[in-house]
C-alpha cells in the first residue's frame, strides 16, 4: 500500500554498573538473531548503555542508522536515569522489553534481575511524564521478546503517521450532522496538521482540472477496475477529474507532513455543483492509503488513518445503520451462527466502500438523494455486499468539549445477502445491543465508525494508550456478565 508509514526499529540495551554489561550484550544479541530469523530487518545498536555518555553515544548511533523507533532491552538491572533519558531525548515512539532469567543452573554471576528493573523503569517514565510501550507482560526468553518488538512495529508504525500526518477538510458539516462536528484541539495533541478548506476552493481547483490531459488514463483505469459493473459510464471522466483534483491538492497542499487524510464535502449542494456523487473516488484513494471519508468527518478520517497503517490495508467508514430484521434474522443467521438478533445490523454508506473489499461491485446512483434531486446528478456510488470475514469496528473522538475518547469492538461481516442498496453487510458483534446502548449511545458517539478488515482490537488498544487516551475512556463490546457504568443490574 502507498503512502504509508515505515518503521525502522532500533534495539539498545542496557546494563546496570554493578551488572555484567556482558550478561545485556549476550541478550541483546540473542533478541537480535531471533528476530531476524522469524521476522527480519532491526537494527543492532552496538553501544550499551551504562551512564548518560552511553546514552549519547547509543543516541547518536541509532540517528545515524536512520531508526524512528526504539526498543530499550533491559538485558539487566539497567540504569534507570539513562534508560529514560534515552527515551526522552529520542523523541519517536519506543518500547520498553526486559530479559527473563534463563537457566536455574547460572543464577549467581548470570542472574539479571530484568524483573525488578521494569519496575524501576516504568516509575522513572512516570516521573519524567514520558511515554513508552510496555507489553502486556514485559519479560521474555530471547523469541519471547522478538515477538513482542514484532507487536511494537504496528503501534510505532501508527505513532509516526499521526506524527507526520496532516487532515484536509472541504466545508463544513452539513446541517443536522452536528455529530461530526469535530473540535480540533485534539488534533494538535496528537500531533495531527490539519488545514480546514471551502468545498468554493474545491469546486474552483475541479473546474480548473477540466480537460486535464491525465484524465483518459484514469478513466481507464476505473473501467478496469469496474468490470462488468460499470454500470455508469457516462460519469467516468467527471470522476476521474475530482480524483486528479483531490490528488493534485494533496501534493500542494501537503506541506511539511509525509501523509495525508481526506474530510471530504459530499452534500447537500455537492451533487448539484459537481453533478455527481465522490463515493467512488473515495474508496479509490481510500485504498491506496489517503484515507477519505465522507460528510467532513474529521476524527472519522484520522480513525481511518490509524486503521490503514495498522492493518497495512484499506479500511471503509460506515454508518451503524439499521437493524437486521428479525424474519431475516431467523431464517438465514438464527442456529447458523453463534449470535443473538441483537448482536447483528448493517454497517452502510452510499458506496465508499473499496472495491475489492466487496463480494461484489457495481457503479450505480445514490438512491437517498435521488429521492429530491435528479437521478443524473447523484451518480457515483460503488456499491455491493461487504466481504464476509473478521473485522474490528472503532473510532478515535474528541468530545465537544475537546475530550479525547475511543471505542473497538470486535465481530465480523456474516456471510448473509443484504438485499438492500449502498456499500453495506451485515455485521455480527457480540454483545452489540449493550454496546450500542451503554457505549455509543451513552457516551454520544457519532453514526460513524471505521471498520478495518481483521481483528486489531489488541494493537488498536495499545495505540490508544500510547496516544494519552485513558484507559477507562476506551470502551469495548463487554462480554456478558461484566457490566457497564451505566448499566442497570437488574435490567
């Protein structure tokens, strides 16, 4: 996928003064070789850290090898100060991974007490307000700790992006969708850009790209991924003239930041200016890796860039739609599989979804609007059942009073004919109808949820923490039997 974040780690250990600094470098080593033969390239800092010169020595060593994230191994005790410092003064996202005792027959002169130094370095982040990843338990034989740098390469790959990321918006929320209003102070808390623009800016750089010389190339190439369902023609070159226009408009516009996501304008008066509907382009950019989502939805764009660099694939934006009806329900999902009617709905949008995250495709107009504008100017929309598989529901949201909150939720798209219009599918998770109430309701999330393909619930977590979100402001679908805050105990 292109315009995506790499992540370059770099592992430096560390050894406290009245350790052998050859018991950490012997470890280090070990983590290194196992790694490498089960997951490849990270770089081998050969300076361990003992006093803060060591520290500027391993600094500089990891800067000139290019690496943007950190693994402190405490093959030891290790040195609490310059361990910190070093995470301090390296600025990108790090990890702290400690080794565990190896042998009962080596437990004089090869005992590290890496156990006891976890909690020394995790009280000296504290005291110094730095942040660092710790996994779920932090001390491991050499393959132990491979695996867990390996978990760390998806939260520090999602860390970087918002750090280089910058969200352009076109417009503001349309009447009656206050709940995408989106305050942005969080935005600059995460280290996200975000340049806000008129849909007037839009429409006047698409006028502009009329007659582009690239257009018949697009085309093309939207035909070729359209197949037989290029049920819509005509529309092809307008469409291929707002991608070149939101593309263009990236470039320019993208200034200091590597990455880019989209808040784009698509109604009211979108249709009607433009003479279409942006769904298709949406998803096309979408699954190149520039997120777009739909009705300005700007924490909705940065959720689906968080997605995106963590699944290393494309993601959609669905409304938490409608109901599975219940005749529906008791004929195609009731006894087939594990799941109450309340556990299911559809997840929908007009047709942003990508295509080749559909059973199937076909371009077609937008049947809502069309019901109070013309047909030939609500053309545009990719639509099809969703895939069947596991997927991971959630979204990253300031509140409206610039809180910084989350939910995921884990489930999957069933295999069932949704008989209805759009980019839609029918989507089980369990315990929804309490999640529904107690999460989305009770904490007045949007309509909107990103939706990535596969489960990243644990990763998707860890992000949010690493971000500063607290912990008992990320919600998950709780399993029966474990209630909510608001829930009743009697109901």
């Amino acid at each position: 996928m292109n315009h995506m974040p790499k992540e370059k780690i770099g592992i430096v250990a560390v050894s406290r003064d009245c350790f052998p600094m050859t018991l950490s470098e012997t470890r280090r080593k070990a983590v290194v070789k196992a790694y490498q033969e089960k997951y490849g390239e990270i770089y081998e800092c050969p300076v361990c850290v003992e006093n803060e010169i060591h520290m500027r020595q391993a600094l500089a060593d990891i800067r000139a090898a290019e690496c943007n994230a950190l693994v402190v191994y405490l093959g030891n005790f290790g040195p609490e100060s310059s361990e910190t410092l070093l995470i301090k003064e390296f600025e990108g996202p790090a990890m702290v991974v400690a080794a565990a005792e190896e042998t009962g027959d080596n437990l004089i002169q090869g005992r590290g007490d890496a156990y006891c130094g976890m909690l020394n370095a995790s009280y000296n982040l504290k005291l110094r307000n730095l942040k660092a990843y710790i996994p779920e338990y932090p001390v491991g034989t050499a393959e132990e700790c491979a695996d867990m740098i390996h978990e760390f390469c998806s939260i520090a790959r999602a860390v970087i992006g918002l750090r280089n990321l910058k969200i352009i918006s076109f417009g503001p929320r349309p009447q009656d969708f206050l709940a995408c209003n989106a305050p942005i102070k969080q935005l600059y808390n995460l280290g996200v850009e975000i340049e806000e623009n008129s849909e007037l800016d839009l429409f006047e750089a698409f006028k502009n790209h009329a007659g582009d010389e690239r257009i018949p190339q697009v085309v093309a190439e939207m035909e070729q991924e359209l197949g037989a369902g290029n049920k819509k023609p005509e529309i092809l070159t307008k469409l291929a003239q707002y991608e070149l226009t939101l593309t263009d408009w990236v470039e320019g516009h993208k200034g200091s930041r590597e990455f880019t996501a989209i808040a784009g304008k698509c109604w009211p008066a979108f249709q009607t200016q433009f003479g279409f509907v942006p769904c298709y382009v949406n998803s096309r950019l979408t699954k190149r890796g520039i997120p777009v989502s739909c009705e300005v939805d700007i924490y909705g764009a940065l959720s689906e860039f968080i997605g995106t660099v963590i699944s290393q694939d494309a993601v959609t934006l669905l409304d938490i739609n409608n109901s599975v009806p219940a005749d529906m329900y008791e004929k195609e999902i009731k006894g087939k599989y594990e799941y109450t009617l309340k556990d299911t709905f559809m997840g929908f949008h007009c047709g942003n979804t990508p295509s080749d995250k559909l059973s199937f495709c076909e371009m077609k107009y937008q049947l809502i609007m069309a019901r109070s504008l013309p047909e030939e100017v609500t053309q545009g929309t990719l639509e099809g059942d969703i895939a069947p598989g596991n997927i991971t529901f959630y979204r990253l949201q300031s509140t409206s009073d610039a809180k910084i909150r989350a939910y995921i939720a884990q489930g999957e798209v069933l295999p069932v004919a949704t008989r209805s219009f759009g980019s839609i599918g029918v989507f089980a998770i369990p315990e929804m109808g309490r999640f529904y109430r107690h999460v989305l309701i009770e904490k007045n999330y949007p309509h909107h949820g990103a939706v990535a393909f596969g489960h990243f619930g644990k990763t998707l977590y860890e992000v949010f923490k690493y971000l500063g979100v607290p912990v008992e402001e990320i919600d998950f679908n709780q399993p029966k039997g474990m209630l909510y805050p608001a829930e009743n105990p009697f109901a």
